[in-house]
C-alpha cells in the first residue's frame, strides 16, 4: 500500500497539508484514514437501522458526549503511535486520575481546582518518565510503557484496596456529567462535547506547527529527523507527555461520567490502540492524521453499541468484538489499495525505497510485486 | 498477478465478515431447539428470553440445590437473633472433642483476595473481631496470605502453611470451587480444625462449612421483587460482573429461570463492575426502548446504573442491588423502587468463633448456614442510621456492632 501512496511523491505522506479543502476531502476519503470516515459511517447506519431513536439529536450528542474520553485517549495514543512507539499506560493513568480524584477530592468543593492542577501535573510527570525511559535510556516504550502501567497498577491498588472509594464533590463530576442545558436541537450540550472540540482543534492545530511535522518526520525515521536537527529524545518526549495528558482528560471526563472505580480506563490503552489503527495510523510511526484516530474511536463505540442493540449474547461479545475489530482495520486496508490501484503499471523503484517502512506487515502485498 | 494477491485475502475476509453476522444472527435458533428438547422438565419456555442461551442456565442451575435454597429462605435459625453470625440451620454437627485445648492457638487464614468492597468490609470486621478473641486468650496469632484472586497462589498458600505455618487452626476462604478441592483436602489430612467460609470446595472433610444460604436464595428474593414490581412483559436488564464464579452465577441462573417462567424480558450484560460499561449498557438499552428494571448480581456499580437513567431523562427502574451503603443512600435519595439483598457480610467473623467452639471443644454445624436476608424499603431508614457515617463501599450488615473499634475502624475504613 505504500508503494502506491508513494509514486512519484515519495516525500508526501500527509494529504491533509496540501490543496484546497474540497479536494483534499476527497483525496483523504481514499487513504486509511480517510476510510474510517466512510467506516464509522457505515456503522452509524447500521446503528440507525438497528435502533433508528439513536438518530434523534438529544441522543446523538450524548454518545458523542460519552465517547469523548476514548476519543480523546485516542488522540493521545496517536501523538505517541506517529512517533514511533506504544503508550501502555493509558489505562492505569485513567485509573489513577480516578481514583486521586475520589480520594484527595472527596467532599471538599475548594479542592477542585487543586485537584485538576495535581492531576495535570502527575499526567505530565508520567510522560516525562515513559518518554525519557524510552529516549534517554533507550528501553523500548513498549516496556517502559508496561512498567509504568504496572507501578501505577499497583499504586492504585494500595491507595484503594481494589475496591471503589466513594465519588468525588458533585460539582467536580459536573464536568463529565454535566451540560449547558437549553440548547436548542439537542437539547442539552454535554461538557464533553465542548472539551473533545477543544481538543481536536488543539491537536488539528499542533499537529500543523513545527512539532507536529517534526513529530511525523521522527516517526517516520528518526535517523534522518536527527539529522535534520531535530531533538528526537524531547519530541518523543513531549508525545508521551501529551499522551498521559489527554489520558488524564479523559480521566476527568470519566469521573464525571462514571464515578470512581478503579476498574475505570481498564483496557483504554487498547481500545485507544485499536481506534488508532482503525483510523489508519501507521503502528511504527510517520503517517496518519489526528482527527482519523478520532474517528477510529467513534467507529469502535458505534461497533459497541451496534453490538448491544443487536442483542449479542453476552458471553459472545468479546469475541465477535475482536473478530470484528480484525476484519475492519483488514478491510479498511483492502479497501484504500484497491481505490489508490494506479490505472496503469506503477514503476517499481518507488515500492522498493518505501519497503522498509512498518507496513511492510503485509507479506505478499510488497516483495511479490518487486 | 498483484490482482489476484490482493482479492484473496479480501474474498476471505469478507466471507469472514459475513460469517461472522450469520452466526452472531444465528445463535439463537440452535440454542432453542435444544432447549425444546432437553429441557421437557422445564415449564415451556419462554419466547421472549431466545436471546439466552438456556445450556448456559443447564451448567449453573441446580434444581436440587435451588429447591434446598428455595426452602431455606423461610427456615428456623437456631441461635440468637441479636447475633446472626452465630445463628445456623438445624443439621449435621461435626463433634470437635479432639480439638479441644485451653490454650490460645494459632489460626492460619488463606484468603481468596480483599479487591472488592465486601471482602474489604468483611476483612476489617474479621480483624476486629481477632482482637476481640486474642483479648480473650483464644487466638494466639492469625497469619494470613492473601492469594490475590489468584488459584495457584492460594493453593500454594495453603501449601506453605501446612508445611510451615506452625499453624493449630486452618481459615480458608477459597478462591474457586474445583480448583482449591485437593489443596483443602490436604489441609484437612494434617489433623487440625478446618473452617471452610463463602465459597465452597467439592470435598466435605473440612470441619465446617460456612456461607449464608447462597446464590439461588438471592435470585429468588431479588427476581421476585421484580416481577412483583413489573408487569409481564416489562424490560429488565440484568447488569453481571462476571462469568464463571459459582455464586454469581447461580444468583443469575435462579433470576434467569424465574424471569422466563414469568414473562419479563430480560438481557444480560458483563459489566466488570466498571461504571462506565454500566452507563454505556444501560444508556444503549434506553435508546433501544424503555427499561423498567435492573437487576445485579452484586451491588457495585448501582450508583452509575442509576445514574444513567437520571443523565438519560427517563423514569427510574425498580431495581435491586445489594446492601452496599452507596447503593441504599441512591436508593433513599431517588425515592425509586427498591431492594437490598444481602449476601452475609457477618459471615466473616464467624470462621473466628467457629474456631473458639472447636477448641472449646463445643461441636458445630459441619456446614454452617447462616441467615440471608434482604432489605427492604422498611428496614432502609434503619440501616442507614445505623450506618450513618459509613463510606460508600461500606455493608450494611456487616455485623459488628459490638467489636472493639465499632464504629471508627470501619469508618476510617483501613484496609489491615
């Protein structure tokens, strides 16, 4: 698939900065990550079709209120996935968010505000450690990542016992629970909404700055990004940071959404993971847009709740869940090759530089063709 | 050549696909014509409940137990009212003459693990009620290994105590049921007291067995107070921890079967207790149609299910939890229609006493059936006065009232 994105062009891998809006909606809709769209929209669909209330505005912005933490979770995932490695420790950072937020904000209305700024700090402080762990001392992030899960892991588990604590101040909550009432058409316009936007124009904004190019170039070959005079070790840095940071906005989210447990985030890493992948984000680095991962989260919740109108047995679940995840991000691969096939025999130096690249994970697709 | 590289995969893929739907659309006619016909005891089933797989219930259901339990919700305890962690079923006595000692003695405890809200409870009221015993020179020492929901842990803790423990008194609470069968029995082989509590093994060589009346007695109480509640016909989601673990399963197998025999539909969801599942499951199934019950098989979790009716504007269910404090303060706090049952948290100070009887010398049932019973919208004002004070994951009937550190320790809840 990439010797085919890359004809003539090697260089450009982003089609999001290039050309006027119109045409570069269209071009994107045949990328990976431009799939996803039609993907998630496909499944929307199936969710009317299946339950057609789910289309009734109120309804509708109260999913898109309650996906905004994976959303945002996989927005996080996808700062650290472009640039080349894994974040495993979402999960626990949520988890811990929680539960510091039921233990340290408890019934007091003036720890609100320090509350936030402690979980913001400790968010960034978990960053830091993935980050320099994986480019100062060189452990794979996969590692670093699984460490810090665990030590988190275990930190929540002392600080609660395994067991729910009791549900922090309801104003505290009000940011994922709550919304501003009135609005016309839907109703009511859930805080999540508000702060999923925020984010996705933070990260459609810094993913167009010198980081984000940087971030991408780092992640495509950090060798040549180094050369470059990039910073490797503070931009990779700085992607896991932003991770942990939009894990504990998730985090916040979900407290107000669910309440503390410190079961809450188990398992975000991976579906963060899966929604990057559904959005078309290379694993390994260097290509995939922000907003595609968004979306990668939005397409597995509507897979979720199709799931749950479609009345699978609960037993099932998981398994057609994991079958089903398969074959999507299988058939949103399929599907942009076959719409990116050139008309006519593409020559067959440019496959060959791109073949080392991460998504050489198709054996038979590239080597054969050579 | 490419062509044909890239449309095998994809002609695979998509059969897959379309397999996939077939049969997640399909389950349901294989399962109902094997339920037609190996389950001719059972009363015809119901329609509405295709969705369940009924060889599920065939795993998990008991008819035998379940009548035991069945009858055991109206029985007579023996003992003291005032003291229900003490009160038991006529039956079998297992004679202790042998263990009888007057000096204090060591208990050696292999717990299944404290990570949720009502082992916690029961651990510090088992605490408190050691220091109790300890004071009065019947307990040396307990040591305890905590197996972290893990089967090869606690076999292996066992193990470790019976080789060198120096123990005088085994306490287990099992982890699973099959799996800690042999590890119980060698206990047993070493000659001295063991007390068996909550959940069961497959063996009877333990000195006593204790546990409230169980699974089915809980889907009894709390499937009919739904269906009192419901219209047939009414919606009623079933909100599960997990599968697999024998006493949650029978409290679901028993509400299973009571749902179909009387027209509720009912849909079961694994939640892992996580609050966010829970809203998410419960906010589809309103988008779906109206819901007028939930149902759980454990209590944690009910404020988030609540919660997604009050977020989603719909009218509140008639509901059951448990006797977790978050729970009945909800319950009182929205006014809707309710029940607590109860799986005996007092039952974690009566492997202690137990053991004061056997070095007593005193004999005691060989299974120790202690009182289960719910709460109900009479008795709530009660227990949260009681409890006033309480956290959230905090049982109400916790039984220990007249411990020493009643009632701070529990307040402060610190986990020992």
């Amino acid at each position: 698939m990439s010797a085919t994105t890359a004809q003539g062009r090697p260089g450009r891998t982003l089609p999001l900065t290039d050309g006027s809006l119109p045409r570069r909606l269209v071009r994107g809709a045949v990328t990976p990550g431009g799939a996803v769209f039609i993907l998630a929209a496909i499944l929307f669909v199936a969710v009317l079709s299946a339950n057609p209330s789910f289309g009734e505005p109120p309804q509708l912005i109260r999913f898109i209120g309650r996906t905004a933490p994976i959303a945002i979770a996989a927005m996080g995932q996808y700062y650290v996935i472009v640039s080349g490695e894994f974040d495993l420790s979402m999960g626990a950072v949520i988890a811990t968010q929680v539960v510091i937020a039921g233990n340290y904000i408890g019934d007091d209305e003036g720890r609100v505000l320090p509350a936030l700024v402690l979980m913001l700090v400790i968010g960034a402080l978990v960053g830091l450690v993935n980050g320099l762990g994986t480019t100062l001392l060189r452990v794979p992030s996969f590692i670093v990542t699984l460490g810090t899960m665990l030590a988190l892991g275990g930190l929540v588990r002392f600080l609660t016992g395994g067991a729910a604590t009791g549900n922090p101040v309801d104003s505290f909550r009000e940011i994922g629970r709550g919304g501003i009432q009135d609005v016309p058409v839907v109703e009511v316009l859930p805080y999540p909404v508000i702060v999923l936007v925020l984010v996705m124009v933070g990260g459609v904004w810094l993913m167009r700055s010198p980081f984000g190019r940087t971030i991408i170039a780092t992640g495509d070959n950090p060798d040549a990004a180094a050369l470059a005079g990039a910073h490797v070790w503070w931009v990779k840095t700085r992607a896991f940071m932003l991770s942990s940071l939009s894990a504990t906005v998730a985090g916040i989210l979900l407290v107000g959404y669910a309440g503390v447990h410190p079961s809450v985030g188990a398992g975000y890493e991976f579906q963060a993971i899966t929604a990057v992948v559904l959005g078309g984000v290379v694993l390994g680095g260097g290509r995939g847009w922000i907003l595609s991962a968004a979306a990668g989260a939005f397409a597995l919740e509507l897979l979720f709740s199709f799931l749950n109108f479609q009345e699978i047995e609960s037993t099932w679940r998981p398994t057609v869940q994991g079958v089903i995840i398969i074959l999507a991000v299988a058939a949103a691969g399929r599907a942009w090759s076959l719409g990116r096939r050139p008309s006519k025999s593409s020559p067959p130096a440019p496959p060959a530089a791109s073949a080392p690249s991460p998504t050489t994970a198709r054996p038979g697709t590239e080597t054969g063709e050579i | 050549m490419r062509r044909r590289i890239h449309r095998a995969p994809m002609a695979v893929a998509s059969a897959l696909l379309l397999g996939v739907f077939a049969t997640s659309c399909s389950t349901e006619d294989p399962t109902d014509s094997t339920s037609g016909t190996d389950e001719s005891s059972e009363s015809s089933e119901s329609p509405d409940a295709s969705e369940e797989s009924p060889a599920d219930d065939q795993e998990w259901f008991d008819q035998a137990v379940y009548d035991e339990q069945f009858e055991q919700r109206s029985a007579t305890f023996e003992g003291d009212p005032e003291t229900p962690w003490l009160q038991y079923i006529d039956g079998e006595m297992t004679d202790t003459a042998e263990y009888a000692s007057d000096q204090a003695g060591k208990a050696c405890f292999a717990n299944a693990s404290i990570s949720n809200p009502w082992r916690q409870t029961g651990w510090i009221t088992m605490n408190q009620q050691l220091e109790a015993l300890v004071d009065k020179g019947v307990i040396s020492e307990m040591e305890t290994r905590d197996a972290g929901d893990d089967d090869n842990t606690q076999i292996a803790d066992i193990d470790y105590f019976i080789s060198e423990g120096n123990c005088d008194a085994f306490i287990i609470s099992p982890n699973s049921t099959a799996a800690m069968t042999d590890a119980v029995e060698r206990a047993c082989e070493t000659g001295k007291p063991v007390v068996v509590f909550d959940r069961g093994v497959e063996t009877d060589c333990a000195t006593t067995f204790i546990h409230p009346i169980g699974g089915f007695a809980w889907g009894i109480d709390t499937a009919e107070f739904l269906i009192d509640n419901l219209e047939e016909g009414d919606k009623v989601v079933a909100l599960r921890i997990l599968p697999g673990v024998d006493v949650l399963e029978q409290r679901w197998a028993a509400a299973e079967k009571l749902f179909d025999e009387n027209g509720i539909e009912a849909v079961d969801f694994f939640t892992g207790a996580d609050p966010t599942e829970i809203k998410t499951f419960i906010t589809d199934e309103l988008n779906k149609g109206e819901v007028h019950g939930v149902w759980m098989d454990a209590g944690d979790g009910a404020v988030a299910a609540i919660e997604a009716f009050e977020d989603f504007g719909a009218d509140l269910p008639v509901m059951t939890g448990e006797d977790e404090m978050s729970f009945l303060r909800k319950w009182e706090d929205t006014g809707l229609t309710g029940l607590a049952p109860v799986y005996s948290n007092f039952q974690w100070r009566t492997p202690l006493l137990a053991l004061e009887k056997i070095w007593a010398g005193e004999e005691v049932p060989k299974e120790w059936v202690l009182p289960q019973v719910p709460i109900t919208e009479d008795e709530r004002g009660d227990f949260l006065e009681a409890n006033d004070g309480m956290p959230d994951g905090h049982y109400a009937k916790f039984g220990g009232e007249d411990l020493p550190g009643y009632p701070e320790v529990w307040q402060e809840r610190q986990i020992p």
